[in-house]
C-alpha cells in the first residue's frame, strides 16, 4: 500500500467554522442536484402549480383573481417542495439504511436537515419566478417590486413550517405510502386554505374551519403583501404558523426518540 | 497513592496486551431492544492491523455490535470506547469509516458526486483519485449510481468508507451481490487496508470470505461471545475429518462407534463425522470388506461454525433428536 493510505498521526483538531460551512454547501448542492435529476420529482413539484397558474391564472387574466393566484400558488408550490421533498425524501433515506450510513459518519446531523430545507426553498424560488413571469407576461399582473421582494420573502418563510411538517411525516410515514398520504394532507389543505380560490366563495363552515390550517395562515401572509387578506392583524398568522411549527418539532423529536431507545 | 500506583500498574497493562491499545472495544455491553436482549454481556476488541470477522447466524447480535460501535446505538449496559473517544461524538467519528447494508442509496447523483459528497464530511479526507483507484472504479466515475451494477454499487459504498482515510474500518457485509472475481478484488482491497495498519471489524455470512481474510473469529449467538480465535483455532475446536464413503453398512451402528458425532446420508455415500478418523475407519474395513469411494477431509469452518452454533442451542438440538 502507498504512502497516502498508511495511517497518519493526525491531531483531532476541532472543526472549524470552514469545515461546518463546506459540508452544508456540499450538502445542499447535491440534494438540489439530485432532486432536481429525479424528473418525477422536480416536473411535479414546479410543474403543477405552474400549470394550474397557466389554466386558472390566465383564463382569469387582468382580474384580481390574476395576482391573487400569484401570490397562492406560490405558496402552494412551496408546501409541495417541502412535503415531497422532505417528507418522501426523509422517509426513503431513513428506511433504506441511507441515513444510517451518514449518520455513521461525521456529517454534522443538523446539515443534512438544514440542506433539505434550503434545497426546498431553491426549488419554491424556481416556482415564484416562473409563476411571477407568467402573470407580468400574460397575465397583466402589476405589482411592485417592493411586493416581488415580499412575495420572495414570505414564500421562502413558508419554508420552516412546511419542512417541520415534512419531518414528522416521514417519521410516522413507511416510503411506500409517503406520496399517497402526502397527497391526502396536501392537496385538500391547499383547497380548504383558500390557496385555489378566494375563501369568500365557499362554504361558511369551511370558511370557519380555514383557519386551524396552517396552509390557510400562510397564504394570508402572502395575500396580505397584495391587499387581498382577510381582515385582521399579520401578526396573527406569524403567530400561528410559528406555533404550528413549534408542535411539529415537538411531536417529530418526541417520536424520533421514542424510535431511538426502541430501535 | 494514584501517581505511585499507576508506573507499576502500566507494564502488566502491556505485557498483557503486547498488540498495544485496542482501538475499539466493547466491554462487556447489554442491549435490549424491548424485551428482546440483543446483546448480553458482550465483549469485543480490535487491534491495530487486524481484520476480525463477526460470524454468527441472523439475529445473533452482529448489527447491533456494529451500530453500538460506530455510535448509531447506545448501550443499557457496558462501555462502548472507539479511537479512545465515544463513538456518538462526531469528532470520533472522523477516524473511522463504514459500509453498511443499504437497500437503496440515492441513485441519481454520480460516482464522483457521492465521492466527493462524502469527502465533505470530514477535515481531512483522501484526494479522490486516490479513492477511486482504492475502490477501482476507474472509468465509472461520471456514471449515475443508479445505472450500476450490484458489485459496483458496493464499491462504491466501499469507497465512501474510506473517504475520510480512516483508523477503523466497518464492512458490513460487503461482497453482497459481487461475483468471484469482484469479491476476490475485495478482499485484495480489504487486505491491503490491514497491511497499511487499519483495524477492520468484518460480518459476513460467507465463511470462505471470514476464513480467507480474517485474523480473528469472533462467533456470536444470541448475543453472547460462544467462541473466538483465528480460523485454525475455530476449526481445530470441532477438530475432527469428514469421512464419505459408499457402504453397505447400517448408519445407525456406525453413529454408535466410539469417537463418531455424525452420520448423515448423502446421496449414495454416507458422510461421518469423527474426532479421530483412523480407528473408525479400521472398524469400517473389518465390517464391509466392499466398501469404496473413500475420501478423507478435515472439518471446515463451516462445520465448525454450525457445530459451535447448533452446540449452543439446546432447543433446536431436542426437536433434531
């Protein structure tokens, strides 16, 4: 065997911010790289809502209805890049013995999450700006680039909620049902949060039901930056979806270690 | 008392252990999973240099001494020390590396993607060339992971356990779905990582792979250590040869010889099993004058293995008799 391969003396120095800084980078590149290689994947989750923007957006063209459709769809687009991503994506890697053999390296634990979660919000900016374009292009969409700015922003928030839901999924979730049960909580949130069309056209009891989803809350903070939210404080919504959050973390480290002292 | 005790307490410490320090070690560990005990009282150490193979049938404890050692596991009893550190620290970790059983890894990143994913988890890794000429995997190196074959894809995962060029290697099975001449440039490979002074802790459910490569046998059942040593010494245990004959002669008369352990039929031959082949086989000749197709071989460690396994197993020996 050469040199390179004999044992080295090597000082275990500490790891330095560099080291930490590389191996989320690194992370992220390739979970971005790879979602995005997996076409089932990546025409899903940008597709749809670009889709459904290119049917309902722009028969609605130069109505309200237009950029109010901007602004939740993508949100929409945002909660599926963070439910089949992480929620589908967790769950495979966890039942396949993947997450097993990075956890049984160095890996800091926290970058494999935290590139998962960035890798969702590239893939929610992908979203906005294809969805930005359509309505200013053909759409007659007029907004602000102040509005643009909160659009991103909002949207990109949305991240941190929708992800801790996508933990606990792929926690309580086997990788075979993971894309059916997802589906199942995904799409009738979305319709019941008022992410398809205004709330005011449905029914009273789903009007009042709205706002027990998070869904529901996030789509008002990204109305709100176009004057379309229902009346009340934003703060409210923040408050929600940061308890909504904070209950998903909860319940997922809870599982996730009852699953440790029992595996 | 402790600065005078401990000069007179080190060189019995080395005597004792004249390979130096192990570099892992499970003492005496017990872990439960609910009620089933997985490990009871287990103790394993690995030298420097060494390649120690975990023989033993499924469910006798191997993966869970694995996982207890590369920190994914913690035990309800015993110590579990690694490169002298926790091996649930990351920094311990750096210096050990590990192939593990995965069904499915993500297969539309690329050879070198994987590679040089893998290379960002540690301070000071391998260069890649030098990974991928360890791994031989020269020439699929822009090749998507999931475009390859069964023994490719292990040497890959193979490749990714020596990223971080580590102290310690864990081989999980490894030649898994590999054909002859892939697993033998496995364990060429697997060779070379104990001759440049790593320690290597091997399961396998190959016994030629365990008697090919390893120094050391460890045999585990229902997580207890029922017998260790190097491959001769676990095959001298049963000691014994293996007799096959063709004979007219009554299976159950010859069981009743003195220094006979089995007999079985196999096919027209009778094969028997003895600790002591001449005077069984004095006794064969007197009787059946006709008696042909003689051959004569020593125990494998697969005897070996099964005669250790089943020894251990009083249930399973009741429902044979």
């Amino acid at each position: 065997m050469n040199a390179a391969t004999a044992t080295i003396a090597r000082p275990p120095a500490p790891l330095g911010f560099g080291y930490y800084l590389r191996a989320l980078l690194q992370e992220t590149r390739y979970e971005f790289i790879g979602r995005m290689r997996l076409r089932a994947f990546s025409l899903s989750v940008i597709g749809f809502p670009v889709m459904f923007y290119a049917l309902f957006g722009l028969m609605n063209g130069h109505t309200p209805y237009a950029t109010y459709l901007v602004a939740t769809y993508s949100c929409f687009g945002m909660i599926g890049a963070c439910l089949f991503g992480i929620g589908v994506g967790v769950s495979h890697e966890r039942m396949q013995g993947w997450l097993d053999l990075k956890m049984a390296s160095p890996m800091p634990r926290w970058s494999y999450l935290v590139a998962k979660l960035v890798s969702c919000a590239a893939f929610a900016l992908i979203i906005v700006t294809l969805l930005l374009a359509l309505g200013l292009a053909f759409a007659g969409v007029h907004i602000t680039v102040m509005q643009t700015l909160g659009l991103y922003g909002v949207t990109l928030a949305g991240a941190i909620p929708f992800s801790a839901l996508g933990i606990l999924i792929a926690l309580l979730v086997p990788p075979n049902a993971a894309p059916a049960i997802i589906n199942l909580i995904y799409l009738p949130m979305s319709f019941a949060s008022g992410l398809w069309m205004p709330l005011k056209y449905m029914p009273h009891w789903l009007q009042n039901f709205a706002p027990v989803l998070p869904a529901y809350h996030y789509g008002q903070l990204a109305l709100g930056i176009f004057g379309y939210a229902q009346p009340g404080p934003a703060a409210t919504h923040w408050e929600a979806l940061a308890t909504f959050t904070c209950l998903m973390l909860g319940a997922a480290w809870w599982i996730f270690s009852r699953s440790e002292t029992r595996a | 008392m402790s600065t005078i005790a401990s000069p007179a307490a080190h060189p019995i410490a080395a005597a004792a252990h004249p390979l130096r320090q192990p570099i892992a070690q499970l003492y005496k560990v017990t872990r439960r999973y609910g009620k089933v005990t997985a490990l009871d009282g287990f103790s394993l150490e690995l030298y420097p240099g060494e390649v120690v193979a975990l023989l033993g049938p499924n469910g006798a404890g191997k993966t869970t001494a694995v996982r207890l050692l590369l920190g994914l596991l913690s035990p309800h009893a015993g110590q579990v020390r690694v490169l002298g550190g926790d091996p649930r620290e990351d920094l311990t970790r750096t210096r050990m590396g590990a192939m593990l059983q995965v069904s499915r890894v993500p297969e539309m990143l690329r050879v070198r993607e994987h590679i040089d994913l893998f290379r960002s988890y540690y301070s000071h890794p391998l260069p890649a060339a030098e990974i991928v000429r360890m791994a031989q995997l020269e020439g699929l190196e822009n090749r998507l992971f999931g475009k390859l074959s069964g023994g490719q894809k292990q040497r890959v995962l193979f490749g990714l356990a020596l990223c971080g060029n580590p102290d310690l290697v864990f081989l999980d099975e490894p030649t898994v779905g590999m054909d002859i001449e892939s697993r033998r440039a496995l364990w060429d490979r697997i060779r070379a990582l104990s001759a440049s002074g790593k320690a290597v802790l091997l399961t396998t459910h190959y016994l030629e792979e365990a008697d090919m490569l390893a120094s050391r046998i460890v045999v585990i059942r229902d997580g207890k250590d029922v017998a260790h040593g190097t491959p001769a010494q676990i095959k001298h245990q049963t000691g014994g040869r293996r007799i096959r004959c063709i004979t007219r002669l009554d299976a159950d008369w010859i069981s009743t010889l003195p220094g006979v352990v089995t007999v079985a039929q196999d096919r027209e031959a009778l094969l028997i099993h003895t600790e002591a082949p001449e005077p069984v086989l004095r006794e064969l000749f007197a009787a059946d004058a006709s008696l042909h197709g003689l051959e004569i071989t020593s125990a494998g460690l697969e005897d070996a293995f099964l005669s250790i396994t089943q020894s251990h197993a009083p249930n399973s020996q009741e429902v044979l008799q």
